[in-house]
C-alpha cells in the first residue's frame, strides 16, 4: 500500500507542476466536480474566470468515501467538492488537506457557520459553497379556508395540526423512506438545541473524533420532539412508503397541509402559488430555526501549501468558487442562502418567514456524518413503526447502532494495471478510454461514445472493494442509449456533441472531450471550440453509408434524446443496467478493463 500511496503522489505531483517555458507557463489545476451537472455552467465559469489554468475536471461521488479512497492511493485532486459531508468522516486523513483557518477565504464566513467546518484543534479544511433552505413547505390557502392561523411557534404549530385534524386535512407529510427525510426532520424539530452552547459542544467532539455517543442532555430531548410530532403530524407506517414527486402531488391535492421541503425541491415540483417555508419551530419565534445544507463543500490539497506561488493561485480559485458570482452559478434552484459575509441571494416571496432567521443567524447547518443518515433512518422509521416505543428507547438505539460501527468490505476485486486519466492531444485520456472501451464491449455495440468527465480520474491497480468498483465511473442520470445509426449520422451526433455548450453534456475543455470506442476523431481546437473533421475506423474513412450499432453514454432527457433526433434518429434502447453497474460486475466477476486505444488527434 504505501509503495502504491508514493507511486501515485508522484504521479499527482508531476501533473500539478506548472509548465516550462518562461513567461508562457500555464498552471494545471484538477478539481473534482461531485455532480456532472456542475459542467452546466460552473466549470465554464471557472475556465473563464482563470484563462491562465489548464484545468482537469472529472466527476466526483457524492461521498467523503470516494475522497478517502483517492487519499489512500496518493491521489486527491487539487480541488474537492463533495454535498453529502461530515467533519468526522474526514478527520483522520485532514492533514492531507490545506488548513485554511488562517486565511481571509475563512474569516470571511459568518463564525456561527464557520463554527461548523472547525475541528477541535482549530484547523478548518473545507468550506461551504450557498445553502440549500430546508423547512415546513406550508399551503397558506388551506389554512385560510378553514380559519386556522398560519404557526408561528411550537405551541401554535401544535394548534394548527389539531384543527387540521379535525377537518380531515393530514397535517404534515414527507416521505420518511428516504434517510435524509428522517435525518432533517429529527434534527430540524430540535436545531434550537443543537446550536446551543452544549450542542456545539457536543457536536465539535463528535466531528473531531473524541465521542461515539450521542449526549443526553443534548439528545434526549431531540427524540422527546420527534416522538411528539409523530403522533401530532399524524406519521404511520404509509409514509416510509412512495416518492417525494408522489408526496407533492398529494400536497398540491390539498391533502396534505404541510410537507418538508427544499427551496430547490419547491421549484421542482411546482409547489402551488401561496405556499410559504416555514421554520422549525422552537418555544418561542427567537427559537424558529430553518435547516440548510450547502450545495457542496469545497477543499483542497495540502500539496497546494508546499509552493507559495500554488497555494496562492489555489485560494484564488476557491475565492472565486466561494464568491457571490461563483455562487450564483452553483444555485440548482431559487432561494439558497450564501454562509459568507459578502455574497447575498434574492429571495422569492415564498421565504417571506425568512429574514428574521437569517438576521438572526438562525441557519443550522446538518449534521450529515455517513452514519447519521443511516442510523437516523433506522431509528426514526423504528419510532414511527412502533419498534421503539419512546423517546429513550429511541435515544438508546442511536448510541447502540453509533457504538457498533461498520465492518471493513472484503476485496472484490483486483486490477492489474494503472491509467491516468490525463488528456493527450495525440490519443486522448487512457483511463477514459480504458473504461469506454469496456463498456462497448459489455453492451455488445460496434461503436461507443460518451463523455470523459465521467471517469472519475486515475485508475490505480491493485486490491478494490465492490463499493471502490463503483468509484471508477460517476455522473447523475448518465444513460446509455442504444440505436444503429449511418456513418453520416453518426458524423451529425459527433459533430453536435463536441460543439455542445451551456447545459449537461458540455464540453468544456480537454478534459471533458467525448471519448470514442471502436472508431477514431480527428478533431480541430479553435479557440474554444471544437470541430469535427473526420472519423476513422482501424485509420480507415468511415464509410458514411453504412449502418452501426452505436452506444451513446449521456443524460437522455437533458441532451441525447436532441442529439439524435437532430441526426434524424427517433428510435433507440436504453441499456437496463447503469453505466457503473456495468463496470463494476464486470471487475466483480473477474473479468478486465479493456486496453485503452488512441482514439483522437486533437489539432
């Protein structure tokens, strides 16, 4: 392990070396993006924000999981993000990251959110990006209809569901199948507590690693309100069952008078004119507090510290990234909140519950360690399936299930060779193309493409584990779609997907070209665009009149579905399983990555 750890920090090191050539050098820079969405618009804000960086993008897991495998083969990028995040799941590798407490990125941040990203000895390693609101989505119109005041406060929060009750309106609902649901209605209900003295406390020594146990004082009473509301909301078994979409649409029906929400869930769903977010409530309206969690967190590698001049130029991209103009292109919906001083979003007139809230600094940031979101789901349906009775039977199994930990994941599997997954101009990425390759011939296609920001960065040989399979391909939603094509229409999809730009699928540079299997591009690079100009198959023209059996790897909806019916084509299959599935059975069941080819000339 630790000659693998050496192997690939050198790798890293020499990539991250700026180029030769006097006044001429150019920087390269590796972020990882944790969703492919990002592409969309923040990585091409970034490419133009810093003209002088040659940056390398690929997509990331949503998991400090995926970073904490990266960590242990010597190979971090130069810039993480991640959404799903907790100071604890990262404690035991911070070193590996640039402590940015000393900086003005950091002083820059409100010190009651800061509070959140500070482990005990004072280091601060990742920062948060604007926050999604996450409250009680409320039908102000429903409430009007029968005469019931809108809550402003527990007690009067406690009335409403009462007369709801009483006219045969379900008070509150959500779906509490999904950890997250179970994870922010416990903590939301009681945030005025955990953002007390005590709870910060407590909550700094579980990050920092010195506590497996959830504190009484701070806790108990947590379990004390989520088993009071489940009985008020009138929560059941039904609702560990559906979909959020479902939930909505009973919602908008008038079902439902309130439902846990997200201002970007709101915008996606459609939630009907007249609903406003309300708070959790506490005793008192000084007490009412919203939950947020950032879009993502952001970090970088401590290798940034070991040069003045990089570290430099590594805080001013995560100054840039963390800015009001960088915020503005991470938003995924209206009404997110920024968690730095100098950055401030609009708020639609659905937030009107607001700004007392966020005067107040009232904002509590999750608490979304890897296990608080599968013991939060386990207690919490248990709670509300009657399998722990109360609140200490409840509080009780929190601290077993804490107590007993994971077990480690056996070897799965074991790959032979290393790739990196840096562009060449003469042959392209050969990690990309090692893993397109493979996937062409999983699907049985006689040709493939699909785009390299989907291959989550260097290969590494050596020992993985089912979950560490799944870490060499990433991207949301990413279909493969199967049709047979003409060799001309196949030169329409190439020529539309390169020339993509501004949504999911975008080419943004180099390191997000698409990455063709069992035929080659000769592409042109004009500035910032690029043109197609011929395709080749074993260095042969392809024959334009022939027809293919073509794999396209993309987002249906978002891009591919216009892609093919641009060329023409209105029939196609979709692959049952998903692009990772694929890859990572294939490596499971002993089977190999394909070669990797030379699959462009990039002039």
């Amino acid at each position: 392990m630790k000659k693998r750890i050496v192997l690939f920090a050198l790798l890293a090191g020499l990539l991250a070396l700026p180029a030769c050539g006097g006044t001429g050098a150019r920087e390269t820079v590796t972020i990882a993006l944790w969703s492919d969405q990002l592409t969309e618009g923040y990585a091409a804000y970034l490419r133009d924000a810093f003209p002088e960086v040659d940056f390398v993008f690929y997509t990331a897991n949503n998991s400090t999981d995926f970073y904490r495998f990266k960590y242990e083969g010597g190979d971090l990028p130069d810039i993480l993000t991640v959404r799903r995040f907790s100071l604890r799941d990262v404690a035991d590798w911070k070193d590996a990251l640039l402590d940015l407490s000393d900086t003005p990125l950091a002083a820059s941040f409100h010190s009651s959110y800061l509070r959140s990203y500070t482990y005990g000895d004072g280091t601060v390693n990742w920062l948060p990006v604007c926050g999604e609101v996450d409250g009680i989505l409320l039908n102000k119109a429903l409430l009007e209809k029968y005469g019931i005041p809108v809550p402003t406060d527990y007690n009067t929060f406690r009335e409403a569901c009462h007369a709801l009750t009483e006219q045969g309106v379900r008070p509150f609902s959500s779906n509490f199948g999904a950890d997250y649901t179970c994870m922010e209605v416990l903590q939301g209900l009681s945030a005025a507590r955990l953002s007390s003295q005590e709870g910060r406390a407590w909550r700094q020594q579980y990050e920092s690693g010195q506590t497996d146990r959830l504190d009484e004082d701070v806790w108990l009473p947590v379990f004390e309100r989520m088993e009071e509301f489940i009985g008020l909301a009138g929560i059941d078994a039904a609702s560990l069952e559906g979909d959020t979409a479902a939930l909505f649409q009973a919602y908008q029906a008038g079902e439902a008078a309130m439902i846990r929400g997200t201002c970007a869930e709101a915008a996606v769903y459609g939630a009907e004119e007249g609903t406003v977010m309300l708070p959790y409530f506490g005793e008192t309206e000084e007490e009412n507090w919203f939950l947020t969690y950032p879009a993502f967190q952001v970090a970088a590698s401590a290798r940034a510290g070991e040069d003045p001049a990089r570290k430099s130029l590594i805080l001013d991209i995560l100054s840039v990234m963390l800015g009001p103009e960088g915020q503005r292109h991470i938003a995924t919906g209206r009404d997110m909140i920024a968690y730095n001083k100098e950055a401030e979003m609009d708020l639609s007139p659905m937030m009107a519950y607001m700004p007392p809230c966020l005067e107040g600094n009232r904002l509590y940031i999750r608490l979304a360690s890897a296990g608080m979101f599968s013991i939060s789901r386990q207690v919490v349906q248990g709670m509300i399936t009657g399998e722990y009775p109360n609140a200490r039977a409840a509080f009780d199994a929190f601290n077993a299930a804490m107590a007993a930990g994971g077990t480690p994941e056996p070897e799965a599997a074991r790959l032979d060779k290393a790739y990196s997954y840096a562009f060449r101009p003469e042959g392209g990425s050969p990690a990309a193309s090692a893993v397109m390759n493979t996937l062409r011939e999983e699907v049985g296609a006689r040709f493939l493409i699909g785009q390299s920001v989907n291959i989550a960065g260097n290969i590494r040989d050596g020992a993985y584990t089912a979950a560490e399979l799944r870490f060499l391909t990433m991207g949301e939603g990413t279909d493969i779609l199967l049709c047979d094509l003409t060799g001309e229409q196949l030169y329409q999809c190439v020529s539309r997907l390169l020339a993509a730009s501004g949504g999911r699928g975008a080419v943004i540079n180099d390191s997000s070209l698409y990455v063709s299997s069992g035929f080659e591009m000769a592409v042109r690079k004009d500035g910032g665009t690029y043109q197609l100009e011929r395709l080749t198959c074993l260095g042969e023209e392809l024959d334009r009149d022939a027809a293919y059996l073509v794999a396209l790897l993309g987002n249906e909806v978002a891009m591919l579905g216009d892609i093919l019916a641009a060329a023409g084509v209105t029939e196609y299959e979709k692959a049952g399983a998903s692009f990772q599935e694929l890859i990572a059975e294939r490596l499971a069941s002993g089977g190999k990555l394909a070669e990797p080819t030379d699959y462009i000339t990039l002039y």
